[in-house]
C-alpha cells in the first residue's frame, strides 16, 4: 500500500487588521499575562514589523519587531500550542531576523522569562546571547519576574 504523506502548506506574511481576533486568542491560550487586542492593534499601527504564519491558510503563529534608532527589538514571537515543535517558531525568527538585516540594524534583542526554557533554547540556538537582567519585568503570579535580555550581532551571512 502506498501512503501519501501531504506535507501542510506554510506560509509567512504581514499581519493585517483582519488576523488580530485569531491573533488574541493565541496569545491567550499561550501566555498566562496576554497581550490585549489593542496593544497589537497599536503595533500594527505604529507601523511595526508584524507578521503571522498561516498553516494550511490558517494563522497558527506571529511575531512582532520593532526597528528604531538603529536597533531592532523582538516583541513577541508566539505559535499556538498544537503546532510547537514543528519548527515554526524558527522560521518566523528566520523572517524577523532577515527583515532587521534589511532595515540595516546592527543588533537584535530580545527580553524573555528565566522560565521559558523553550523560548531560550530556540533563541540561543540562533545565536542570540544574554546581555542584562531587567529586574521585576514581568507580572508574576506571585510578585514580578526578572527578564533576561538577549541580543544577537546582526551580520549579511549568519542565521
Ligand atoms: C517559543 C516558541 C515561539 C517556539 O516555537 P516552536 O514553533 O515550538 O519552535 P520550533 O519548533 O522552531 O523549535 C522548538 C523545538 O522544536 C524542534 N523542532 C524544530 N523543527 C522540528 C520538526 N520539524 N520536527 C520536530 N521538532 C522540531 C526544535 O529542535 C526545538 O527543540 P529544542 O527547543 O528542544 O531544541 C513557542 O514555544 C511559543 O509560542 N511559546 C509560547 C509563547 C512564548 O513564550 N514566546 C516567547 C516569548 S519571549
């Protein structure tokens, strides 16, 4: 017997208006403090680098950059829990990363919970490295949470 195996159709592109209602539920399903629907509606219009991914026409994931006095910044990366593993957090971090080169950026960074061994692994993976600790960053169920920064050296050849 022969198995077809479809591999799904994927696909990076800008975020638009449209995709903040699917957008807000997967932060909510993804981090116990989201993001509101007005503060990525205030990305978009603040003309950040906002993009999603679309499995199989659906979007499953996002990520946000902010590009301003010549640093770039990653404001959130998030695929929704179903489809994590799959390698796609890497490729939106490939398409945020591609996008700050061209807007001609020298470093990237990045804050991100000590706790979020999946994220951290992903980032070091592609070369960013810990730079600072920002005290009491994040909301915490008990209290606040320090954040690590992250930053990666930008360079035309690298990953
Ligand atoms: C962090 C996050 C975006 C990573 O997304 P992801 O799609 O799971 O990431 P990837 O699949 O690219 O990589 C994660 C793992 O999958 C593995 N992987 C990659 N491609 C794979 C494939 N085709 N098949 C199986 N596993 C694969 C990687 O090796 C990696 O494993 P490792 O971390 O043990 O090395 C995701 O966990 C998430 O949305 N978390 C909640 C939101 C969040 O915390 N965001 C970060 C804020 S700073």
């Amino acid at each position: 017997m022969i198995t077809a195996i479809h591999e799904a159709h994927v696909a990076i592109r800008s975020m638009q208006h449209d995709d903040l209602a699917i957008i807000s539920d997967i932060e909510r399903r993804s981090y116990e403090f989201p993001w509101s629907h007005g503060v990525f509606r205030d990305c978009l219009l603040a003309g950040y680098q906002c993009i999603v991914l679309e499995r199989n026409g659906e979007v499953v994931g996002y990520g946000i950059l902010s590009v301003a006095a010549g640093e770039a910044h990653i404001l959130n990366l998030c695929v929704e829990l179903d489809f994590r593993s799959m390698g796609y957090g890497e490729r939106m971090l490939d398409e945020i990363l591609f996008r700050a080169r061209t807007s001609s950026v020298r470093d990237i960074f990045l804050e991100v919970r000590p706790s979020n061994k999946n994220a951290l692994a992903l980032y070091r993976r592609k070369g960013f490295h810990k730079v600072a600790n920002r005290p009491a960053y994040y909301q915490a169920r008990k209290g606040r949470e320090d954040a690590d920064v992250l930053v990666k050296k930008l360079t035309t050849d690298d990953q």
